[in-house]
C-alpha cells in the first residue's frame, strides 16, 4: 500500500443550506482533493498499532541501547535491570513488528536494530523531544 492512497469511502456531499455550510477557509473542492491524499484506514490502524507497541518505556530503553550498537538478551538484561525473561519478552514483541532483529552465536543470542529506519525513527522522536 502506498502512503497516500484513495480513500474507500469518498466524503459526503455537504448540504446547500448554508447553515451546514463549513466553517473552515478551504474551498469544497480544496478539501476533496484532501480526501485523494488521505493516509487509507487500513494502513491507518497498522501504524496505530505500530506505535502502540512502542509506547512502553522498557521497549524504548531497550531500543536505545540497540541503537548504540548490537547486545546480546543478558547484557540488555543486566544494563535495563530486568529478568532475561522479561527483556527477551521485550525483544520478541520489536522483533514481531520488525524493530529488531537477531543472530545467535553458540548459547547467546545477539540482537540489533532491524535497519537504519528504526533507527532513524528513534533518533528522530528524541530529537524531537529533546527541542522543548
């Protein structure tokens, strides 16, 4: 799916009475052409879903250590003070919407970001917040 896609279902024609009228500056025809670049609904509820998964703090500090550099379940364990249980918990949760990505090296398992849009993504959120 591409990022801007025709929605499914076109707006409703607004009514003639002007008390329907909108209150916005925008032209109807202005807006419709809105409508042909609106992000599809579909695509819409997998990137909610995308950043839901996000929004736990243990997954984020993980994420900022792999992205400083690739680290195998105890070392994220021990610097995150958290049970390997739980850290690779963690892990499969990123791995499973292709944040992270792993290799294994005899009984360690090593685990790096995906690709250079996670971590562009990251580093672009705490930039972000970092300007207040």
């Amino acid at each position: 799916m591409r990022f801007m896609e025709q929605p499914r279902h076109p707006l409703p024609e607004l009514a003639a009475d002007p008390i329907c009228a909108p209150t916005c500056t925008i032209p109807l025809q202005q807006a419709k052409q809105l409508q042909g670049r609106l992000l599809d609904i579909h695509k819409a509820q997998r990137m909610a879903e995308f950043f839901g998964l996000l929004g736990d703090a243990n997954r984020l500090r993980i994420l900022s250590l792999l992205a400083e550099q690739e680290l195998c379940v105890g070392d994220l364990a021990a610097a995150v003070a958290m049970s390997e249980s739980a850290v690779s918990h963690q892990l499969r949760t990123l791995k499973s919407i292709r944040l992270v990505q792993y290799r294994k090296q005899g009984r360690h398992v090593f685990y790096r970001l995906q690709d250079h849009h996670v971590l562009e993504l990251y580093q672009a959120v705490a930039e972000h917040l970092d300007e207040s």
